[in-house]
C-alpha cells in the first residue's frame, strides 16, 4: 500500500508530510517504533519521535508523534503527527487502513478472476454484485442495458421493467438529466455518490472509457448494504475490467463493410470519378442513397485516432446516422451520409451528436449537401476548409459547417493572389476610425442589422439595445456615410467586407488589423 493513501486516509491529523517523492513509496505491514526497533525493508514503523533509533535509514517510512522536538529535517519520509494523539488510537487506525485495503486487494483478484474466465459481461457484474452486496448495472452511451445484477429489485419495479425491456426507460433517463448526474460526474473524475431526488435511493455512478471514449456507465445502488470507502475504489476498478471485456467482445471486431470503404477511398484520391462506373458499384453493393448527401469528418486534435479508438467513434456515430459509411482517410474519419432532406440540423442542432464530440474532445466538420458521388471529394475539401478557417475563428465549437464560412473562404481565396484590402468596401474602414474616434458602436450595429435585415428586432435584442435606438444608429450612419443599405448590392459588398475583417483579424500579422492596403 502507497504512504500517501494512508496519508490520505488518516485526514488532516499530521503537521508535516514525507517528501512528495517518497509518498508513493509502497509498504507491505507495519510495526510499533522503540528505541531497541531493528530495520526492515517494506514496514512502516509507528510510535512516539523520541523513540528513533538513531541508526534507522532516512528514507524509513515513519508516522512519529511529536513528544519531543528532535532535529528531523533529514527524514525523508517521515509523517509528524501532533503531540496528543494517543498510540493505540493511531495503531488502531493504520491497522484499520491496512486491512481494508487487504480486503480491496482480494476482491480485486476477484474480479480479475472473473474477467479472465472468458465467462462475459453478465457474469462479471453478477461477482461484482456479489462482493458490493449491493445491485450493479451496466448501460452504454445510448441507454441500452448491457448487463445488471441476477436478483431482483423489488423496491424499483422500473429498474425491473428495464431488464426486460433491455434500455432504460425514458424517465429515468429524464429524471437523470434533470439531475446533471452525469455532467456531475464527469466534473467529479471519480466514482460519483448522489441521491436520487424523485426515490430517495443513492448511488455510485462511473463511466467506462474505451480508448479515451466514454463507452459505459457502472452505477451500484445503495441497497442492501451501506457504502464504505473501498465501494469507491471498487468501482473504479470495475470500470476498468468492464473496458477490458467490452473490447474483447466480437461487436468490436465485426466485419466494417470493407467493400463500402474501398469505394470511399477511390471516391476521396480521385481514382473513381465515371458517373456510370460508380452507380454500376452501388449496384453491386446494394447501396441505396438518397438525393441529399453530405461529408462529414471527425478530428480528435488532443490524442489522433487509432485503430481501437476509430472503430469505437464511427460505431457509435452510426448509431445515431444510421443512413452513413465511413473510412479513416488522412488522419480523419470521413463519413458519407445520406439524409432525407437537404437540412443540416438533424446532424448539427442534434443535442445527442453535439454532447458526443464534447465529451470525447472531437471536433466535426460538415460539407454542403450535393447529390452525385463523383463530387464527394469536392465536398471532403469542403469540410476541410471548413475545419481550417472555423478552428480559426472560433476554437472551441463542436461542429463547423462550411456554409457558415462560404464567405470567409472566398476572402482566404483572393488573399493569396492579392491584398485582400483591394476588394473591401470604403465604408467599413470609416466606420471603424469613427467608432474609435467618437467612443461608439456603428460597425456592430451595422453587422446585426445586415445579419437580420428583416427582422430588426432581433437585431436590436443581439446588441442589447431599443429598436428606436438601432433605427437611429442606422439613419445616423446613412447621414454621415452616405450610404444606401436599401440596395441590396451595397448590403452584399458590407457583409463580404465584414467577413474578410474576421480572416485578416484573426492571422495574427499586425498588418492586417485593419482593411486599409
């Protein structure tokens, strides 16, 4: 066992700690300090200060009572405890840490028995409910129940409606969210203990990773027996066997329609581009797609993807666009789907996809909506670019779709072959000298009122301010400005500016802080 976690365990009884370095040094039993104490490797001794041999290694590990005041400085491990503390008491305690942690330890290999019998998921949380004496249940990220405890729970008819049912019902799932127990779980980066507001029961929530993806979710309720410090632990535990067994489950090695991805990939290098070519394979494949496709990629930037990981991402996106293929190509999984309009929000408004490339740190990118796959790598260069110009401008969002940067793409375009100041509207530039001049807020009001020129109350309620007073700004820019924002040329050629503002802002070169050449 570490010095730290019985550090960790005695709470804040001590007035001084071992060097950082030795916390983590691991001690097999412990004895009683005197002053006749011969030294052993792996024990840590406990008694009072002035009982240290003077012939002891510095680096012994030792829990000393301070009833003298002895020169200490050179023990390097060494926990001081305050005068007072009764030796039995302390004895008492360690004795109870060292035990408990025997009995961690044994259910441990329990478990790990359990695992490596190749008996399944079922039969690991039935020894898993065994040693917490307590019902355990295990569901993946879509609710569906993968495995739970063998007895029944009478008091929670709902939880036995789910067994048969196979998923957790709606609301309990409801009730869940009501509650941020998972989002407070995730903050917690532990075992989480909560009460269950609507039952009154508590509980012990984990999730399971696979390959850094949150996969599972382990809960054991507080049933038949009330939780102990080691229940936590335990859980912890569990989580890590249940990812071990998930992987070696046959579901992770299926077949991923290899065939499909050998078309993708033709598509994608630019190999296969004959319309009648590619409807021919379709055929073969039996691959029905409807007139509304789109590319979307997946881009893990903290950790890269790798093969576990890849198929654990796309089998879970599939799930929620069951109408898709996907490959890995260039260090990104790419997805062809196939929709049934040509609107984007059942991939970017769905809240069940957006909390997915959250949780998991994934950022997706999406094309335009085209309908011939000899397009598809146009499209793949679509999302792309979006990817670039969006993680640019705005780092953190979870889903970049090229439509929202068309214009900001035409302006990276011309930026490369000319000064991109050359084709800004005169206006803008003598808007921003004003608002800095006179301490107002033209250029934004102008942004909101282009963005929604029909509806200037939603205009106004972006910039905080009374409709009066965005008419107002408006008329007071047609007058010194002498501009007409009633021609729809002039509105198109202010809002294009506007865009270019954001790329050359966002280089960074000092020189383009402003749309001046």
């Amino acid at each position: 066992m570490k010095i730290q976690k019985i550090i960790r365990k005695l709470s804040d009884c001590y007035l001084s700690l071992p060097e950082e370095a030795m916390q983590t040094k691991e001690i097999s039993e412990f004895t009683i300090l005197r002053l006749s104490s011969v030294f052993q490797a792996d024990t840590a001794y406990i008694g009072n200060l002035s009982d240290l041999p003077k012939d002891f290694p510095t680096d012994t590990p030792l829990f000393c009572i301070q009833d003298c005041d002895a020169l200490v400085d050179s023990y390097t491990c060494l926990t001081l405890l305050p005068n007072g503390l009764d030796l039995l008491d302390l004895s008492g305690k360690i004795s109870s840490i060292l035990a408990h942690e025997n009995r961690l330890i044994e259910h441990m290999h329990t478990l790990i028995s359990a695992l490596y019998s190749n008996k399944g998921l079922q039969y690991l949380t039935n020894e898993a409910s065994r040693i917490f004496g307590n019902p355990v249940i295990i569901v993946d990220a879509g609710y569906k129940l993968l495995a739970m405890c063998q007895a029944p729970i009478p008091s929670r008819p709902d939880i036995e409606q789910q067994r048969n049912l196979g998923y957790i019902l709606d609301s309990n799932i409801e009730s869940m969210k009501k509650s941020n127990l998972y989002e407070l779980t995730r903050m917690a980066l532990i075992p989480y203990y909560s009460r269950d507001p609507e039952t009154n029961d508590c509980w012990i929530t984990a999730f399971v990773y696979v390959h850094g993806i949150e996969f599972a979710q382990v809960s054991v309720m507080e049933l038949d027996r009330k939780f102990t410090d080691i229940d936590f632990e335990l859980v912890q535990f569990l989580c890590e066997l249940v990812s071990v067994e998930l992987q070696k489950n046959d579901f992770y090695n299926c077949n991923q329609g290899m065939m499909h991805s050998f078309l993708l990939s033709e598509l994608l290098t630019g190999e296969l581009n004959d319309a009648n070519v590619i409807a021919m394979r379709l055929a073969h494949l039996e691959w029905t797609l409807t007139p509304y496709l789109r590319v979307m990629t997946l881009t893990d930037l903290k950790n890269g993807f790798f093969d576990g990981k890849v198929q654990l991402v796309a089998q879970h996106m599939i799930q929620l666009l069951p109408d898709s293929r996907w490959i890995v190509y260039q260090g990104r999984i790419v997805f062809l789907i196939s929709l049934v309009d040509s609107s984007c929000k059942i991939i970017a408004e769905d809240k069940r996809i957006l909390e997915f490339l959250q949780v998991n740190g994934l950022t997706a990118s999406l094309s335009d909506c085209f309908s011939h796959l000899t397009f598809l790598r146009k499209y793949y260069k679509q999302c792309l670019t979006a990817f670039e110009i969006g993680f640019q401008l705005h780092s953190n969002k979870p889903v970049y779709m090229y439509e929202d940067y068309l214009c900001e793409h035409i302006g990276k375009i011309i930026s490369e072959q000319n000064d991109l100041a050359d084709f800004c509207h005169p206006v803008i530039q003598k808007l921003i000298a004003y608002d800095n001049a006179h301490k107002t807020s033209l250029l934004p009001t102008l942004e909101a009122y282009l963005q929604y020129v029909d509806t200037p109350n939603i205009a106004a309620k972006t910039l905080f301010i009374h409709r009066n007073t965005l008419f107002y700004r408006i008329n007071r820019m047609r007058e010194l400005f002498e501009i007409d924002l009633s021609d729809g040329d002039i509105r198109l050629k202010l809002q294009m500016t506007l865009h270019f503002l954001k790329l050359k802002t966002q280089r960074g070169d000092p020189k383009d802080q402003s749309i001046e050449g």
